[in-house]
C-alpha cells in the first residue's frame, strides 16, 4: 500500500466528503463519487435484514438513479484494507475500467488508488 498525499483538489473533495458521512451517520463506512459534470454523490453503508450494500455501491447507485452517465472517480473511507471486487465492479458499470478509486482511513489519508477493472 502506498500512502498518498498528492491528490489533486477534487479528489481530495471527494475523500473529504466519504470521510463527513462515515463520521455523521456512524457507519463502518462512508463514500462519494464525482460524475462527469462534477457532480458528487455521498452515501454510508446500507444494513437493513432485507438490503446490505456497501457505501460505495450505495454511491454509485445513488449517482445512477439521478441520471449520471460516468464516473470520473471514487472515494470510500474505511478501515478495511482494501476494495472488494464487487464495488470495484459497480465502478466499472458507471465510470469504465482505469476509473480511480481511492481508500483512505478513517483519518482521511488516502492508503490506496485502485482502478475500476
């Protein structure tokens, strides 16, 4: 893993606001995507008996179900170590391969850059 600390303006946004929702709602973990206009979508895990999903798919569904036709990059804040393919693939369906995807603790240091594969 590499620590990284020369994230571009937006993308430090991005990690910002994934980190704000994980702390607002209490949740294992919070995420934010950017679309291709700039817009940005924020969700916390979802955990209902009937509907799991991880606050990055809950992002990205989130930026689908408002008519977003891209990605242009990810963020997700947890204390996992790295993305499970599921979210790396619900990346992917939006924004195509080489989308990046950043995880970062819960002190907003970003540990990891991934790509939607």
């Amino acid at each position: 893993m590499t620590e990284r600390t020369d994230l571009a303006p937006e993308d430090q946004k991005i990690v910002t606001l994934a980190r704000s929702a994980r702390a607002r709602n209490g949740v294992p973990e919070g995420a934010a995507v950017r679309d291709e206009t700039g817009r940005t979508y924020v969700a916390g895990t979802v955990s209902l008996a009937s509907l799991e999903l991880s606050a990055l798919r809950t992002a990205v569904a989130m930026a689908v179900a408002s008519g977003a036709e891209s990605l242009e990059a990810a963020a997700v804040v947890s204390g996992v170590e790295s993305l499970c393919a599921e979210d790396l693939a619900a990346v992917r369906d939006l924004g195509g391969a080489g989308t990046p995807v950043f995880l970062a603790g819960a002190d907003g240091v970003v540990r990891l850059r991934a790509e939607a594969v």
